[in-house]
C-alpha cells in the first residue's frame, strides 16, 4: 500500500515485485543506400586509370630526368585527385553491400569502409610499379595516391551515404567538364582572343580559360549533385518506411563537396608529394615559378568549385520548396466569413436562395455541414393539449407553458426576455 497523506513519502509494498529492468535500447536505424554506388565507383576507377596512363605518357616522353621530374610534378595533383575520389566510391560500394545484410554498427561499417580505401590505394600503386618500375620518383607517386585512396575511403564510410554519393558524382561531373574544355583548348582561347605574338593577350585569354573551367564545373557540380540527391529521395520515398526528406544543409554540402575534395586533393599533393614538387621547383626559376602559379591555379579552382556548386545545389533545393507550397499567382487569398463558432467558412458553403424560399448549401459545406444543422433544426416541442374549461388556471398559465417551451427549444430567442405575469392583461 502507498500513503497519500501530505508530508510523508510514499513507500512501495513490499509484497509487490519491483521491476527493476532497463528500457529496451533503440536500435541504430541503417543508412540509407546510395543509388548507382557501383557504377559511380566504375567511373571513378575507369578516371584513375586513364589519369595513370596519361602521367605514365607524359613522364615516358620527357626523356631528361629533370623534364620527367616536372612532367610528374605536374601530373601529381591529378593522379591525387583520382585515387582521392576512387577510394570514396569504392568504399560506398561496400557500404551499400553492409547495408543490404542489415549490418548498421559505425565500427564495423567505418572499418570496411577503410580497408576498401586502403585496397584501392594498394592496388593503384601495385599497377603503377608494374608500369613504371622503381625510381624515387615513382615512390612519391605510389604514396601520394595510397594516402589519398585511403582518405577517400574514410569519407566513404559516414553515414549519410547519399550525401557522399552525391559528392562522387559531383566530383566525376567536375573532372568531365575539365577535360572537354582541355580537349576544345585551343578554339576556347581563340574565341577569348589569345594570339601567340602578344604575350599579355595570351595571357590574359589563359585567364579567361582559367575562370571558365571553374565556373563551368561549380555549376556541373552543383546541378549534378542537386539531381543526384532529387533522385535518391523520390527512391527512398516509395519505400514501405519513407525516410525523412533531406533539408537545405545536405543539398549545400553535397554541392560544395567536390570543391572540398579538390581542396583535399591540394593538401595531399602538398604534404605527401612536397618532395616531388620541391624537386620539380629546384630544376630552375622558370619551374619554381611555374610550380608557384600553377599552385595558386588550383587553390583558386576548388575554392570557386566549392562556392559555385553549394550555391546552386542550395537554390535548386529552394525552388523545389517553392514548387511544393503552389505556384506563386500574385493573387491575395480569398476572405472567408467566420461561424457562430469562430471557424473559417469557404464562400461555398454559404445557403443560397433557390427562388422559391428555400435555403440551399452549396457542394463545397464539407465539415460546416453539422454545425449548420445543430444551429438552424430545433427539437420539435410537446404537444401541448387544449385548456379545459373546467380548469381556471389552464387558460391562464397553459398558453404561457407552451411559450416557455418553444423558447427553450430555440436558440434564437434571448435569454433575458421578461416573462409575462399571468393575468397582467384582465
């Protein structure tokens, strides 16, 4: 038994079972899958190892070994770059395989992703010794790109594998639109207006060129990464539990995501390829230089990429919430009339007249229908009987009985009318 008395406490019966267990823990939702995952890390490996190929080209054809130092030097970034976004989609890959086997635990779903990361950066590096050989330089190469596969693999693996996805193929878009600008050079800078005997035209056309690419490719990246996230939530919509639609910050970071790998990209190549380019920087003052603006070039390009592509992710995610809510018509809103209950009327639902003194509600009364008949329809009164003519107070009180009802059955009348006094008329 439990006192209620006030100010003592209340004590449990110790002949009742105390349940002493814990609430049941809630499980981990799983991510959610991110679509075309394996495709997107077919591409991506395909990128890689056209990118191996062309450094592989370009170190082949130098001959001199301080041109072939500068030929990998500039290839360096790129090649970094690849390995960088191969090991995310790779690593995606397999988390949309943990996640199909119902595997949800961060620890074991980071450490795959890892290994995958890992497994790719190995086997680049396994491709290129059997390409290149040995050589100092090419060891720089293998573990410029071991470490940015295995960075890329660790982005792979956070939870939000749709954003990620998203930002693989936002990345894929940027390195597409850089190299159908490289491939139509020539006629861009020719329309921008470089001529070969003006150095400062050259110059400022390359400029042109420069601003181009990285506006172009902000804007794949943003448009791509928009779609890709459009697409993915219309699939995981028709799902049998809809997951919860993803808001404004996931659609800038998506966006901004490719020019946030490229800056990853930078950081790399300047830490785990610093030897490289101290090389290629120490051959003379025209390379030292050259390194220099070629440096800032694409501390520039991924900065613009990242600001372009979160800005237009970010306003596509906009126009769609305009869309949701109904075309903007510059029309005001119809002024509705309020009830006796202080409820919205539609203009509707208003009781017309239809000729022959009959209220009619109109189609569109809905939920007004009820309150119409409960303020409108009254209870049919009593009967009431005939005076008696040998009563003498049933001609004097009967006919006021009869109005007392009628008042109480309708709600119209007011509450303080006076009640007549019987016999005040004789």
């Amino acid at each position: 038994m439990m006192t209620k008395e006030s100010g003592t406490t209340a004590i449990s019966d110790p002949d009742q079972p105390v349940d002493l267990e814990s609430p049941p823990a809630t499980t981990v939702p799983l991510p959610l899958p991110a679509p075309g995952a394996v495709a997107l890390a077919l591409l991506a490996l395909g990128w890689l190892a056209a990118m191996l190929w062309t450094a592989k080209a370009e170190i082949s054809s130098s001959g001199v070994s301080s041109m072939a130092i500068s030929s990998a030097a500039y290839a360096l970034p790129g090649v970094i770059s690849a390995s960088l976004v191969s090991g995310a989609a790779v690593s995606l890959a397999l988390a949309n395989l943990l996640t199909r086997f119902g595997v949800r635990r961060t620890t074991p779903r980071f450490a795959a992703a890892l290994a995958a990361g890992l497994a790719t950066g190995l086997l680049s590096v396994l491709a290129l010794r059997l390409s290149y050989g040995d050589g100092s330089t090419i060891m720089i190469i293998a573990g410029s790109i071991a470490a940015a596969a295995t960075v890329g693999g660790i982005a792979g693996g956070l939870r939000s594998t749709v954003v990620v996805g998203a930002v693989v193929a936002a990345m894929l878009a940027v390195f597409a639109v850089g190299f159908a600008l490289s491939y139509f050079k020539n006629p861009v800078l020719s329309f921008y207006g470089a001529s070969a005997t003006d150095p400062e035209r050259y110059e400022s056309a390359m400029d042109l060129f420069r601003w181009t690419g990285s506006l172009a490719g902000g804007l794949a990246a943003g448009l791509l990464a928009f779609g890709y996230l459009r697409i993915a939530g219309r699939r995981h919509a028709r799902r049998i539990t809809p997951a919860t639609p993803l808001r404004w910050p996931g659609y800038m970071i998506a966006g901004a995501g490719a020019g946030l790998l490229l800056l990853t990209a930078e950081v790399i190549t300047r830490t785990a390829g610093a030897e490289m380019l101290r090389m290629a920087s120490a051959i003379s003052e025209i390379d030292r230089s050259g390194q220099d603006e070629l440096g800032k070039s694409r501390f520039s390009h991924a900065m613009v990429v990242l600001f372009v592509g979160a800005l237009v992710a970010t306003i596509g995610f906009g126009r769609t919430l305009r869309s949701a809510e109904g075309p903007a018509t510059g029309e005001a809103p119809e002024l509705r009339d309020r009830d006796h209950d202080g409820m919205l009327n539609d203009p509707d639902d208003r009781p017309t007249d239809d000729g022959d003194g009959n209220a009619e509600v109109g189609a569109g009364a809905g939920a007004g229908e009820d309150r119409t008949e409960k303020s409108t329809t009254t209870e049919p009164a009593d009967e009431v009987r005939a005076p008696d003519a040998g009563d003498p107070t049933a001609a004097a009180g009967g006919g006021h009985e009869g109005a007392g009802r009628t008042e109480a059955g309708e709600d119209h009348e007011p509450a303080d009318r006076p009640e007549p006094v019987a016999g005040a008329g004789r």
